[in-house]
C-alpha cells in the first residue's frame, strides 16, 4: 500500500494508539513498524495470536508481562569488549529476569496459548548470569559487598582505616594544646584525605601538609604529619577497592 494512501486512511494514528499499549521499549517499536500485508497465511496468523493475546488479557490479566527493557546498546558494547556501568547492567539483569518469567508463563500454558508459547519458546533464560548481577549490583547501582571476597575484604579494612584516621584527629582537636589553633573543632575531608582547619597564624603550630585554604583566606586545612601514613594506607585501599569494582564489572560485562 502506497504512503500516501496510509497517510489518507491515518494508518499511522491507530499504530501509535496501539503502541501506546506495549509493555516495552521494543514493542512499542514493532508496533509501530507494523505495515499492512496481503498474504493470507499471515493475516490468519496474525488474528490468531491476537485472539490469543485477548484471550490472555480476559483470563490472566495479572500475568507479568513487563520489564523488558532496551539493551541492544549494551550488548553491541559488550560484544566490543567494553565493561559496562552498573545500570546498564541492572537493564540486562532485569530484561533476563523478564524473559525467564515469560517462557515459565507459557512453557506452562502450552496447550491454552499455543501460538504465543510458540514466541516464547525461543527465550534463552540466563539464570546463572542474572543471579551473578543481581547478587552483585543494588538496585540503586552500588556494588554489593559480597560482590567478591576480595572485594568485602577491602572495604572492612578501608572502614577501619578511616576509623583509625578519625578516632586520631578527633583526639587531637579536643586537645586543650590543639584547640586554640584550629578554626573549628571538626574533621573534614580535602582531596580525598582527611585534615583540619588551622588558623593560618597558627600554621607553624601543626606541622603537615596544606591541601586547601579557605575563601577568606584565614583557614588552612592541614594534613598532620602523623596521620601522613595513615591517609596514604587509605588512598591505597581506595584505589584498591575501585580496581576491584572495575574487575567485577569488566567480568560481569564479558558474561553478557
């Protein structure tokens, strides 16, 4: 059929009316490349699965249908050998979850949906790849503990570290001898190590190393020189804990 003549008979308004019922991304995309045909075997073929489809919604409106979600973008990367960022691979976590479901739903129901289950019958469920991202990734995309031993490990001793660095600058400005050098009695964190604020008339007072100075120019935070140790230990165990973050990712975005 001609564009024009779809255009005339606004074909194209009843597709988007019928996109706007699909439960994802790529539903609402075949809808809408849906095009009128003329071969008999199909159109019966299509008629019979919507019967089906009609017959699902009357009988089992509950039925899980959604959670699919779009990751081509995401399998053409991994395919590449790209490591994958937490939410997309929460996406293709969800999307595995979705089609598991989906084929146990008509894997059950042969005989009622014959022509859907014929569809599903060609999901691959990944079950142990979807456990593997689920048990390593939350929901809100922050890498689980028990991702990895080593991974649990690290983070136990970077609490501990930075514990060790609080406990021991909290000691130090409630010292009577400190207090009257510092701006505020409060730990703070300057690129990534832990500090205080020295007034700088008082810089000589606490020997350590300068990593910002405040607006008014009246405040020096200041690394002691005895937790100079201490913060380096933590960077270690910082960058530590990011490289295991990027070994699980990179291993999770190969399994995909």
């Amino acid at each position: 059929m001609e564009e024009k003549t779809l255009k005339r008979l606004e074909y194209y308004k009843v597709l988007d009316q019928l996109a706007a019922f699909a439960g994802s991304p790529l539903g609402k995309e075949r809808a809408l490349a849906l095009r009128p045909v003329d071969d008999p075997a199909v159109i019966g073929r299509w008629q019979d699965e919507a019967t089906e489809g009609r017959k699902l919604l009357r009988l089992e409106p509950t039925a899980e249908m959604g959670g699919w979600k779009d990751i081509r973008r995401q399998l053409q990367r991994a395919g590449r050998g790209a490591v994958l960022e937490p939410g997309e691979l929460i996406a293709v976590a969800d999307t595995l979850t979705a089609g598991r479901i989906m084929k146990n739903f008509f894997s059950e129901r042969q005989e009622n949906y014959p022509l859907l289950y014929g569809h599903a019958f060609f999901i691959t469920p990944l079950p142990d790849l979807e456990k593997l991202i689920k048990n390593a990734i939350l929901p809100g995309g922050e890498i689980a503990d028990h991702a990895s031993p080593a991974l649990a490990q690290t983070r136990r001793k970077l609490a501990g570290a930075q514990l060790s660095i609080k406990n021991y600058l909290e000691n130090i400005i409630r010292s009577p001898n400190y207090q009257k050098y510092l701006q505020d009695p409060i730990v703070t964190i300057r690129d990534g190590r832990y500090v205080v604020p020295v007034k700088i008339e008082y810089r000589a007072q606490v020997p350590g190393i300068i990593h910002d100075q405040s607006a008014s120019g009246a405040t020096l935070f200041v690394e002691p020189m005895a937790v100079l140790d201490k913060n380096n230990e933590l960077r270690r165990l910082v960058v530590a804990e990011k490289q295991e973050i990027q070994r699980i990712l990179a291993a999770l975005s190969q399994g995909v």
